[in-house]
C-alpha cells in the first residue's frame, strides 16, 4: 500500500530522530533485532517522546484520526444511556481508560448529569502529561461544575470499586506482536537497522511464547495460504487482569474496530491488519516517523471475550456499533439535537455526525461494542 503522506516539520523531524535514536540503541542492545511489540511500545509510549507521550493533536480534524467521541456528542450520549442503569444500580463510578482529549467525558458527564444518573467519581487512566493537561483544559471549560467528581489516576484504582469501566480504542492502540507463517514455519517479526540508521523487518524463528500465542487462537494454520503475517496480544489477558482487578460490581465496555477470531485469522487477511495513522492518511508502513504517527492492529474480540472470562468477566453483548446505537436511544438523542439545533448548517453536521457513526461503510460496522459483567458480585 502506497499512500504520500505529507512532509512532516523540521521541528516533528528533530523529534521523531530523537526517538529513533533511543529505538537504534535498544536494538543494539538486542542484538540488532527487537521484537515489533516493544518497537511499537516505544514508537508510542517512550516517555516524553512516544506519539501518545508527547505533545501534538493527534484527535480530531487537526490532528491523525477521528474517534467517535471526536465527531460530536451523539456517541456518548448513547453511550450515557447505556451506563446510566448500572451507575444507578451500584451507585458507582466511571473508570476510563485512555481518555484521548477528554471530549467522551465532558459529554458523558453532562448527559448523565441530564439523566440524573451521576457517578460518585470520574476517574480517568491517563499516563500522558501532556494528554492530562488537555483533557483538563476541556472538562474545566465544559463542566466545571462537575470538576469535584473527576479524577485522574497512573494506575488502576488499588481499593475495590462499583460501576462501569470504559475503553474508546484504546485496545488496538496495546502493542502486538507480529507473526509470519512461511513453509519453512513461524517466525516472529522484528526490528533492526538499516545502513542508513532506517528501520528495517527483520526475521527470526518464533520463541516458546510467540508460538504458544498462536497456538491459543485454535487458527487452522494448515489452511491458511503462505507467507501469511498477522498479530497476536499475548498481553491481552494480564493486561485486563490488572484493569480490572480491584472491580468489585458492575461492568466494562469496549468499543473497537476488529473480527471475531475466524475473520480475524481469514486466509484473505495475509498481510494482516496493523495500521498507521498521519494526519488522516492510512497506511501500514510502522517502521517510518516513529513518533509522529499512529500505529494500531485490530482487535480479536474472541481474545478480549477469552481475557476476560479469565479474570471472572462474562460476555453479556457484542453489538456492531450501529447496532448499539439504536438500541441506546439514538432516535431519541438524534430527534432532540435536531430540535434543537441553531441552524440549517449545525442540522448538516448533526446529520453527517450519525451517517459516519452508522453506516456499514463507515464506523458502523468496523466498529464493535463488547460488553463484559464483573461475574464475581454479579
Ligand atoms: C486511539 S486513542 C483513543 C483515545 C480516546 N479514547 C478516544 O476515543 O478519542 C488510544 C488511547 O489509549 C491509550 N492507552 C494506550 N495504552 C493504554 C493502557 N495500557 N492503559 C490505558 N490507556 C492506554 C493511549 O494513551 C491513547 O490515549
């Protein structure tokens, strides 16, 4: 896939080069191959330089990508209507997991606010510096008067906690490993350098836990063609473990682009589905701009069900999320913003808000919404 992308400021370059420099000297380190989970882990999370731990907009029209949450407030809306009845059940909180601008929570607190179903707390899982500052910006200039309630935490709540957990892709953003299937077997997909300092795939048998990772998606690997790459999360199910180890009622969401397993590990899907984001162009080359672009892979929805079964998680819904959007009151919430609309133009982009949130084409069906209930106090 060729895609121009646009050239990037001598200041983004400066940028991406330092933290190009700090991945060459952890392949060094490596031997001159670093498996593709830690590149990516680095390309986005290394601290003050990663693309989700540095400065840049990165959400919305300015910045890589559109979120749902980003395109206006139809989304949470719906999304209020589904949490209100667990929140009013346990009297709980809202745990947010990677909270992007904060759009979704400034939102979500004003419709439940409208709905009269509040949570005591609004706590949001932020690592970025940079990303906590703008996220406060935001839920200061749109709900002050809410302020009291939100906090921001570096790590999941320690103590137990009631109410409903809630993830806008932030799975696909989690670091995956990458895999190949030759004749010759399985490989694993890494990084070294090239002669001129780029990056460059470098190859090499899969280890016991690449090999158990791929074993565990039950894929048929005798009917798959070959070569035929694609990705596993072994880190999936540890990762919600500790999400959610201190949640004692209620339920999680996640809303996310991906397959159930078979679509996921079809044989027309050989090259995979890791996907990079600049400044609304998608291509699937990881190994350029680290730093400046997003770089994500679907989600196995059958992985996140398996990941959560193991930590005492059950599978309540799994709606394409068109689907979940009618079933939360979208006629309703879509009616009442029309209503009240300013003028012939806010009607337009309201309009374009629920096509792009909707179609089949678009994010309607890409996207899914997994419902998971806490088994234990159930
Ligand atoms: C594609 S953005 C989505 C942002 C936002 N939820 C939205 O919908 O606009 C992915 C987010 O997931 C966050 N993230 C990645 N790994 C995470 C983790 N282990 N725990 C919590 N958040 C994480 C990233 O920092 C980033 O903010």
């Amino acid at each position: 896939m060729r895609v121009e992308l646009p050239e990037p400021s001598p200041d983004e370059r400066a940028h991406s080069e330092r933290l190009a420099a700090l991945i060459r000297s952890e392949i060094e380190a490596a031997n001159g191959a670093l498996d593709f989970a830690r590149y990516m882990e680095l390309a986005l999370y290394a601290p003050g330089l990663g693309y989700y731990s540095a400065g840049a907009a990165k959400f919305g029209a300015a910045g890589d990508f559109v979120t749902a949450p980003e395109l206006g407030f139809v989304f949470a809306r719906c999304l209020a209507r589904a949490l209100a009845p667990t929140l009013r059940e346990t009297r709980g909180d809202i745990f947010e997991l990677g909270p992007g601008s904060g759009a979704l929570a400034v939102q979500l607190l004003l419709e439940l606010e409208r709905l009269d179903a509040l949570p005591q707390r609004y706590r949001l899982l932020e690592t970025s510096a940079d990303l906590r500052e703008r996220q406060r910006a935001t839920l200061l200039l749109h709900c002050a008067h809410l302020a009291e309630r939100v906090e921001w935490l570096d790590v999941p709540p320690a103590e137990p906690w009631r109410g409903c957990l809630i993830a806008n892709e932030v799975i696909d953003a989690l670091p995956a490993r990458l895999f190949a299937l030759r004749n010759e077997g399985l490989f694993a997909r890494a990084v070294g350098v090239g002669e001129q300092g780029e990056f460059i795939w470098r190859e090499h048998p899969a280890d016991a836990a690449l090999s158990e990772a791929v074993a565990n998606t039950s894929v048929n690997i005798a009917a798959l063609p070959q070569p035929y790459c694609s990705e596993v999360r072994p880190l999936l199910a540890p990762w919600f473990a500790e999400v959610t180890r201190s949640h004692e009622q209620g339920v999680a969401w996640f809303i996310d682009y991906g397959y159930a397993r078979d679509d996921y590990y079809a044989p027309q899907r050989r090259e995979g589905t890791l996907r990079c984001h600049y400044r609304h162009r998608a291509h699937n080359d990881p190994l350029i701009l680290p730093g400046l672009q997003d770089i994500t892979a679907w989600v196995d929805f059958d992985a996140l069900a398996d990941a959560g079964l193991a930590a005492g998680f059950a599978l309540d819904n799994n709606l394409s999320q068109a689907q979940f959007l009618i079933e939360h009151g979208l006629d309703e919430v879509f009616a009442a913003a029309y209503a009240e609309a300013a003028d012939e133009m806010a009607r337009y982009r309201l309009v374009q808000e629920v096509k792009r949130l909707t179609l089949p084409g678009q994010m309607g069906e890409r996207f899914r919404v997994i419902l998971l209930s806490n088994t234990i106090r159930k």
